[in-house]
C-alpha cells in the first residue's frame, strides 16, 4: 500500500469515527496535486496529496494531508492538517489541529490551536480566540491568544 492511500485510509477513517456521515455533504479529492480555488464547498472536505491547496470558503472541517500543505480563504468548522510543510492563512471559525515538519499560522482561528511539530510560528496579526496548546523543537508566538 503505497502512502497515500494509507493517509486517504486513516482520513476515511477518522471522518467516519467522528463525524456522522449524515450530517454532512463530503468531498473527497486525493491526487498528487489537489488544488480547491475560488470555490464555495457545502459540506466538509477531505484532501491527501502531494501537495494540497485550499484556498475557498468551505462551510464544514477541512481535513488535509500532504507533504506541503497550504488552507486559506473561510472555513466555517475546523481544520485538522498535517503535513512536512503547514501554512495556515485561513479565517477558521473552529479549532485548529496541526502536525508537521514547519507549521506557520498567520491566519484567524475563533476556538482552539493545538500544534506540533519540528518549528511552529505563529505569525504577528494572526489571532487566536480559545487557547493554545502546542509542542516543538522551535516555537514562535507572536501573534495574539485569547485566552491561556
């Protein structure tokens, strides 16, 4: 079984544990590279590739995986994302989960930020509205937390 579809197995996986299909419209999109641009996804999406890239409204979780990994634009839930390379410029509503080589948020996320990784940046403007729990080699927090 070659490495993406163990991370497309583990991605099915964790949606079907935890969110109950019928709630919500899904899309699915596992290529080398997945590119989600200027669209508006009703429902949550899950994305595995090489390299991913959203960069739409989504009005459900983002659920991403890849060796660079890129979320920007308006995700109306949470975002779980893990990859060699993270960037978070997205306006997250929910929480944010993360685990990477490089982790950069410089975006806004309105509950919680739990992160790991090798160097975890948090960038100044961006915004945090819950807490913050994280662990790495280098951490960077210039950005503003709402709470602890």
């Amino acid at each position: 079984m070659n490495i993406h579809r163990l991370i497309f197995v583990f991605a099915i996986a964790f949606v079907a544990a935890f969110f109950p299909l019928e709630t919500f419209a899904l899309t699915i999109d596992t290529q080398k590279v997945v590119t989600i641009v200027d669209e508006v996804v009703d429902g949550s999406m899950v994305g595995v590739g090489e390299k991913v890239t959203v960069d739409s409204t989504v009005r459900g979780d983002v659920i991403v995986a890849g060796g660079t990994v890129t979320v920007s634009g308006v995700v109306e839930g949470d975002v779980i994302a893990a990859g060699g390379n993270v960037v978070i410029n997205a306006d997250i509503q929910g929480d944010l989960r993360a685990a990477g080589g490089t982790i950069e948020l410089s975006g806004t996320v309105g509950k919680q930020v739990t992160i790991f990784g090798g160097t975890l940046t948090v960038k100044e403007g961006a915004k945090i509205g819950g807490d913050v729990i994280f662990g790495g080699g280098v951490v960077t927090l210039d950005g503003s937390v709402g709470r602890d």
